[in-house]
C-alpha cells in the first residue's frame, strides 16, 4: 500500500525572526518568503509571494538558530500545516506553518 506523507522544502529569505531560550533548549520563530515568477497571457511578469511561518528547535539538521536573521537565505525541511482564520477586517486568512526538520542557511551567489 502507498504511503502518503506530508513533506516540504522550501527556499527563501527570512522576514521576522524571534530566537528564545528556555530550559536549555534554543528555539526559533521566525517567517520566510519565497517567489513565484511567470508570464501572463499578455507578456507581462506576474510575482507571487508566499510567506511562511517557521517553527524550529536547535539540534540534528538545525543550523545555529543565532545565525538567522532578517534577510538570510535558508532552506527549510519539514511538515506543513495550514490554519484558516478570520483577520481583524473580517477577511479570510490562512496561515501556512511548517515545523522544521533542517534548516540549512544559504549562501548567496
């Protein structure tokens, strides 16, 4: 039987980030974005951003959480959640999370 399992990679620069200590245990928070390009009908270049909630705890495929900051690049592995809400102005919202099992920082080129 095929087994079906809830993974994502996705590649991006960091938004906010909240680096907390507690009990020994470094955890971070943090919001990465990534982009989609491609050409409409017309020729034109349409963008598409999607952003990202992170959720990640130091250790194995954990890069030093420290190091993450505004605007790094970061490769992130993990599961994905996604959570439907209703925002301040009555507008459906969703939020997509993923609890990180890497995350690698990138190196620019």
């Amino acid at each position: 039987m095929k087994q079906f399992k809830n993974e994502i990679t996705i590649c991006g620069v960091v938004g906010q980030c909240h680096v907390t200590v507690a009990a020994d245990t470094e955890t971070a928070q943090f919001s990465v974005m990534t982009e989609d390009t491609y050409s409409s009908r017309d020729g034109s270049t349409v963008v598409n951003c999607t952003w990202f909630s992170v959720h990640a705890w130091k250790g194995a495929g954990i890069a030093e959480l420290s190091k993450i900051t505004k605007g790094t690049w970061v490769e992130v592995h993990g599961k994905q959640r996604c959570r439907r809400y209703v925002g301040e102005d009555s507008a459906d919202r969703v939020n997509y999370e993923i609890i990180a099992d890497t995350v690698k920082l990138v190196v620019e080129e």
